[in-house]
C-alpha cells in the first residue's frame, strides 16, 4: 500500500507529487525527466512562462525600491 503524498506539502517542497521523495527540477526553472524513486513521468509537465514571470517579478519588487531610493538620496548623473 502506498502512502498518500499531500499536494500542498509536495509542491511547497518542490518533491515529486506521487512518492514525495524526489526533487522535481533539474534546473533552476526546468522539470526534471522524471521521478528517480518512482519512475513518475515528467516529460509532459510544461511549465511555460510561469517560474520565468514570478523570478521577475519577486526580483523587481526587490530591486526596485533601493534602486528609487539610490536615486532619490544620491541624484547620481544619468550618464
């Protein structure tokens, strides 16, 4: 009998969603081929422009703030 895997858990721990045990990346933004415990198939899995749009958008919420506030202390030359 196997064990049921939480969705929630398996995802916030980017594991495999059917044995939980494996990392489903290979890259920083890519899927692995497939589960190397289970054998689940991850070939289909299309992640389009999603991990891409939600990198840029924690980076921009980051960095854009220190950079207004860089220009707003500093005035430096637009040069």
């Amino acid at each position: 009998m196997s064990q049921q895997v939480s969705p929630i858990s398996a995802g916030l721990r980017c594991r495999c969603p059917r044995c939980g045990e494996w990392q489903v990346f290979s890259t920083y933004l890519g899927f692995a081929p497939s589960c190397s415990v289970c054998g689940a198939n991850f070939e289909k899995a299309d992640a389009g422009d999603g991990p891409a749009f939600f990198v840029m958008f924690l980076v921009g919420i980051l960095v854009t703030p220190p950079v207004l506030l860089v220009q707003i202390i500093f005035d430096p030359p637009y040069w």
